[in-house]
C-alpha cells in the first residue's frame, strides 16, 4: 500500500501522515466540509467580517505538545567571578594587593596612637583639684571621707584612674553597700554610692556599735548619734571575727524574731532591751517586766506562739514566784522557770577567815539555791521534754 503525505492546513505543528486508502474511506462516508473560503463569501458583510477576524483556538491535541528535548535551547549559567579582581591572580598583583593591607593596617594603628597620645597627655582631661570630683548618695559618711579614696589621682589623667580598683576602695568602707564611679569628659569623675541601714545595736564588750541585715558592724560616731536618734534593741552574742555568712545568718534569725513578735501590730519588741544571739538554737531575749528584767528562751522557732504563752501566763507566774528571773519555752506544753538567787548576808568582821576548800563549798551551795520550778502551761497535758 502507498503512503503519500499530506499537509494538513488546520494544523499549526508538524507534518501528519495519513494513508491514501484510509482517507478515500473517510472522504466516502462523510459529506465534502465546504472550504473556510466558501464559508466566507456566503456570510453577509459585517458578520463575516468579525467571524473572519475570530482567531480560531487551538486544539488539545496541539496544545498539549511539547518541544523535544533535543529542540530544546540550552542557556548559558553565568559564572561569577570572585570579589577581587582579575589581576589578583597573578604574583604581582598578589603582592600588590598585601602591600595595600599593610598600608591601610599601619594607617589605622597610627591613627590609634595618636589618639591615645593625645587623650593621654593633652592637659584638659587631667583632675586639677577635688572640685572635680561629684559625689552622690552619701548620707552618713561625709564628702571627706570618699574623697580620701582619690587622694593620688589630683592631677592624673582621668583615663589613668582604675575606676574598678576606686570602687572596690569605696566598697571596703562599711557603711558603703555598694559604689560606682564614672568619668564625665573631659576631667570629671562621678562617683555614687548605697549606704548601709543599721537595724541594731550591737554590744562588744564595753563598746556600742551598729549592724545592719547582712551582719556588718558599723561604726558610731558621735556626730552619728547627735545626727540621728536610734531607737534598736541591743544585740550580744555576735563577734565581728567570726565569718561574715555566719553573722548574715544570726541577722536574719534576729529579724525573723522581730517580725514574730510584731505580728499583732502590738509592737512588743518595745519591751525588749537585749537579744542573746550567741546560741543559733535559742534566741534569748531580755524583757522589761514590773520594773525588772526576765530572761525569756524562745528557742528558734514558733516565736510568735511562745511569746502568747508567755503573755497569757505572765501575771500567775509573777504573783507566784516574785523572784522569777527566767522563763525557757522552748518545750512543748510545759515551761521552765527559774528564780533568781539572794543575795548573800554580809560577813561578819570578826569571823574568821575562811579556809579555801570552805570557801569553793560556799560556792557550790549558793549555786545550788537556785530553784527549779516546772509549771504546765496546760495541765491537762503530759509534759514532755522535747526541745525546738
């Protein structure tokens, strides 16, 4: 059978080949189609006209075809090129170009010298006098005292004060909590310090000091007490030689034991004098009662609940034992009170002298007259002897 090949004018890609004895077929079975010419020439004018003009879509068949890959145009990638130049490549460019980093590295170091040089040395930044030094939030040490601190930089640069060093100087005084010190260009400092706040008075010996929260003893000058009127109870107990922790810890029992007893809003701890730290275990703390002073044992916990049974009990136990001198709570439902001793009658001018072994056993007997009295605080209650 021949093949001929036909153009088919419909079609706007490609050739299509179509046997010669199948299109005889075809042009049998179907009627002629008449040409898109006749069509034209037999519409009437503005009609066909516009249906000429139509573009005719195209078919699923063409619309669906792809170039073969091989038709396929292949572009070109552009390849960059590195951020120096062409002539870097070479050995002349290359040490052209660590010549130039050399150059601009010197460039800059020198103009960094010369800047220092001229901070370092140029008159207008030096400290003339102590007028230049600001201090701030000084209460009670004087302006004096901080500027002792700076007595060697009066006339120095003020880029050659070790600011750090100054502060922690600062900070060394006790009353100082904490201090800054700044420069202000071109040839001032500012420093600033946090003073302390004592909440007591603290007894060492003979001698009266201040201490606040952390258990840094302060000192009292006079100027101090004529400026301010204190009104702390007084602490013993606390030895400034014993670890700075171990007297921040004694500190905060204390002020536990302060915020105890003022729970009421009754402000007890007006009627105590003295706190007894010495024992971490028992805070032992004197009261003003009926004139006289009781030694009252709190232990170092449950103090609000102590001291009400202390309050509540108070009046029985003085009608009962006027010579009360100390009360221990610490124990569960039960206390502990002490009398005090009496005094011994005056010897005698004509008595003879006593013997040592007579006089150690008069001292053996007057402490054994100390008496030892229990008293529940709720009788209907076994005592026991648990201490807290």
């Amino acid at each position: 059978m021949a093949k001929t090949t036909r153009h088919n004018s419909d079609s706007q890609r490609g050739l299509t080949l179509v046997e010669e004895d199948f299109l005889d077929e075809f042009e049998d079975a179907v009627p002629p189609v008449p040409s898109a010419a006749n069509l034209r020439a037999a519409e009437p004018g503005p009609r066909a006209q516009a249906r000429t003009r139509r573009p005719l879509p195209p078919s699923p068949e063409d619309s669906g075809l792809e170039e073969e890959p091989f038709l396929r145009v292949r572009r070109r990638v552009p390849v960059r090129s590195g951020p120096l130049p062409s002539w870097t490549k070479h050995r002349w460019g290359k040490i052209l170009l660590a010549s130039l980093f050399l150059l601009a590295l010197g460039l800059i170091l020198f103009v960094v010298l010369a800047v220092r040089h001229f901070l370092d040395h140029d008159p207008r930044f030096e400290i003339s006098s102590a007028a230049s030094i600001q201090t701030m939030g000084n209460s009670e040490l004087s302006r004096a005292d901080l500027l002792s601190v700076f007595g060697s930089d009066i006339g120095r640069n003020i880029f050659f004060v070790p600011l750090g060093e100054r502060a922690a100087q600062l900070e060394s005084i006790p009353w100082v909590k904490h201090a800054t010190v700044m420069r202000i260009l071109p040839d001032q400092l500012r420093v600033s310090i946090v003073e302390r706040t004592p909440v007591a008075f603290l007894r060492i010996g003979s001698r009266i000091s201040l201490i606040d929260a952390e258990g840094v003893v302060l000192d009292m000058t006079p100027e101090l007490m004529a400026k301010h009127h204190f009104d702390f109870p007084v602490i013993t107990g606390i030895d400034p030689a014993i670890p700075l922790a171990m007297r921040a810890q004694r500190m905060q029992l204390y002020l536990h034991f302060l915020s105890a007893l003022n729970s009421d809003s009754q402000h007890v701890i007006d009627q105590v004098s003295e706190i007894d730290l010495a024992d971490p275990e028992d805070v032992r703390a004197t009261f003003n009662y009926g004139g006289h002073e009781l030694l009252l044992h709190f232990g170092y916990t449950n103090f609000a609940a102590r001291y009400r049974n202390y309050a509540s009990h108070i009046q029985t136990w003085e009608q009962l034992y006027p010579r009360l001198a100390s009360i221990d709570l610490r124990y569960d439902d039960q206390v502990v009170l002490r009398m005090a001793t009496p005094p011994a009658p005056p010897a005698k001018l004509d008595a003879k002298p006593a013997s040592p072994a007579a006089h150690s056993h008069g001292r053996k007997a007057a402490h054994h007259k100390v008496r030892r009295v229990i008293r529940h605080a709720h009788p209907t209650h076994h005592a026991t002897r648990r201490a807290r």
